[in-house]
C-alpha cells in the first residue's frame, strides 16, 4: 500500500534540499518527492543520488518530479509528472512497469484521464492558494474533493488519490473523510518536520 503522507521537498539550494529531507525522513517521512526546480541539471543529478541513498537508508519511497530521464539514470523508485510534463504512456515504456509513476489531476475529467492513463496514484488539487507552486490551478477547496471523489466512487474508481496545495494540519480529517488516500505536502513538513508523528497518526486513524 501506499504512504498515506508525502513530502514533497522544498529548498532553493542543494544543502537547503538535503537538510530538509533529511529533517522530513529523522521524523518518520517514508515518501519523498524530489522537487528541485531552481538547479542546473548536475546538481539535481547530485541531489537526486544524494537523496536516493538516505531514502534507502531510511527505506522511503524516492519519487522524482518531472525528470523521467533523471528517475531512470539513478533508478528512482518513481517519477510524479504534471499534466504538462512527459505523457504517462511514454514514461510507462521508459521505466517500465515495476516503477512508481503518479499524476497531476485538478478536475474530475483530469482524474478520468489519468485512471485511463494507467498511471498509479493522483495528486488533486490545490486545497486552497499555496506559495509553493506557481501557475496555481484553480482552488478545489473541501467540496470540490467531496465532488469529485464521490464522482469516481460512482464509476468504481479504484486508485489512491492525493490532496494537496496549501494543506494544514487541521484539515486532515475533513480530507480524509471525503475519501482520499492520503496528502502531500510541502511548506507544513518543512516549517515544522516534528509534525509528521500528528500527521501519521490522523492519517493512519481507521486503519
């Protein structure tokens, strides 16, 4: 099963980026995205080997965003691709089937296209505005997760799906609640890593 909790890295430095998933895995993180979108291809090869040895040393998932070529080089667990990055299908035939491969949805008609695409979880979203990303999509808020999530429900819809963009604490319950898998997050784990026992446990509740 899948991590019901990831951490998407934050960090506009290698050190910066290392610390912070190094904070997010000592605190018991065990999925780490890879989002390093302010470096040059040699140093996000070097962060990416980097971080692929402390998740082994941990035994976290290791998902690289967008850099399917990058996933396969260092033979990442996974990439997370945007509905603008590399097409789910090629990236299939790159890193083939044993490998993570999650989508980007902010509608329900994104999360229809990503089902049909085979690919093996969703991120939805945002939740609310979020500093994190730019080119934000449109907001979903709590009922547009309700809206969506009830309307795959109808059509026996069976992939885990992710809330996130601008998630707190707080909200996990009522994100929960509508059905999602689990919640990625970025800005909450880095400000404050001593949540992630919290987060687990509200996550991890009905289990």
């Amino acid at each position: 099963m899948f991590s019901k909790l990831q951490y998407i890295s934050q960090g506009t430095t290698i050190e910066e980026q290392l610390y912070n998933i190094h904070q997010a895995l000592d605190n018991g993180c065990d999925w780490v995205q890879l989002r390093f979108k302010n470096g040059n291809s040699l140093e996000l090869f070097t962060l990416a080997e980097a971080v692929k040895t402390l998740c082994e040393e941990y035994l976290a998932t290791f998902i690289i965003n967008d850099k399917v070529d990058l996933a396969l080089q260092i033979n990442a667990d996974g990439v997370h691709l945007g509905l603008n990055d590399m097409r789910i299908k090629d990236a299939r035939t790159l890193l083939g089937n044993h490998k993570i491969i999650g989508g980007t949805a902010n509608t329900l008609e994104d999360v229809l296209q990503r089902t049909a695409e085979n690919c093996d979880y969703i991120g939805l979203g945002p939740l609310r505005f979020t500093t994190t990303k730019e080119n934000l999509s449109p907001i979903l808020g709590l009922e547009g997760y309700r809206h969506i999530l009830s309307k795959i429900e109808e059509q026996n819809i069976r992939i885990p799906v992710y809330a996130i963009g601008g998630i707190a604490s707080n909200d996990i319950e009522n994100l929960i609640d509508t059905g999602l898998h689990g919640i990625a997050v970025s800005g909450l784990i880095t400000e404050n890593p001593q949540l992630i026992t919290q987060l687990n446990e509200k996550l991890y509740v009905n289990i």
